[in-house]
C-alpha cells in the first residue's frame, strides 16, 4: 500500500500515477455529490482565496483581500426588575426545626456504619483470645 492507502501499479510512470490519482479524485467527489475543484493551466487546484478580518497586511495586492469590520447589531439595554422582598417570617420558614439536623442525619449513618465494623473487630478479637486460651489449656493437660 502506498502512503494514501492506495495500491501502487508495479512499472507505473509518474505521469501514469498523476492521471490514476486525479481520476480517483473526481470520482470521490462525483460520489460525495461535491462539485470539482477547479483547475488551474498547470493542472493543479486553485489556490484558496484570502481574506483578512483581522490583519492589515502591507502588501498592495494582499490590501485587496481585507474585509470590511463589520459592527454589532445594536440593542436596548432590558430594565432589571427588584425582586419581591421575602418577609422575615418566610426566611425562617426556610431554616430546619432543630439546627444541624441534616449535618446529625449525615454523621450518624456514617457512625451506624462505623459501629457495625466495631462490633465485628471486638467479636474476631475475643474468639481470637479465646482460641489462644484453649491451646494453652490443651498444651497443659498434655503434659
């Protein structure tokens, strides 16, 4: 495979090639429904035309290419309306009953959690103890 992905003809010219390529290009934008690019007299593509926006170029014939700042569309400034003021009793209608009462329901399902582990490391602890104790007791009745 050649470096485009197509098949190299093996004693093909380069002019062969040139013809092969450009065929293969105007059947892929014949198929793309795009029209063809236009040629210029040495068989290559027209160049793509410049234009500046931005840049003042110093060249004569590049100052040609400058287009014109466009402006943004003008518009009437919105008039914001206050907002209603809540009344101090809406304010405290917004506060939870008893304070911290969401922070309390957040920290004792982690400390539910926490507990359950406890229990489970004290009980592996003292069945631990407690086979220690029944191999020293075995130890001594065997001798």
């Amino acid at each position: 495979l050649g470096r485009a992905g197509i098949m190299e003809q093996p004693g093909e010219t380069m002019a062969e090639r040139k013809a092969r390529l450009k065929a293969l290009r105007q059947a892929k934008e014949a198929a793309e429904g795009g029209a063809p690019a236009e040629e210029t007299k040495d068989g290559g593509e027209e160049p793509p035309v410049l234009k500046f926006r931005n840049y003042l170029p110093k060249d004569e014939v590049l100052a040609e290419a400058v287009m014109k700042a466009t402006k943004a569309p003008e518009f009437e400034p919105v008039e914001a309306k206050p907002l209603a003021v809540a009344e101090e009793d809406d304010i405290y209608d917004l506060l939870p009953k008893r304070e911290n009462i969401d922070l309390k329901n957040h920290v004792e399902r982690k400390m539910q959690k926490l507990e359950r582990k406890t229990q489970r490391a004290m009980i592996e602890l003292m069945q631990a103890e407690e086979d220690r104790r029944m191999r020293e007791r075995g130890e001594e009745a065997d001798q």
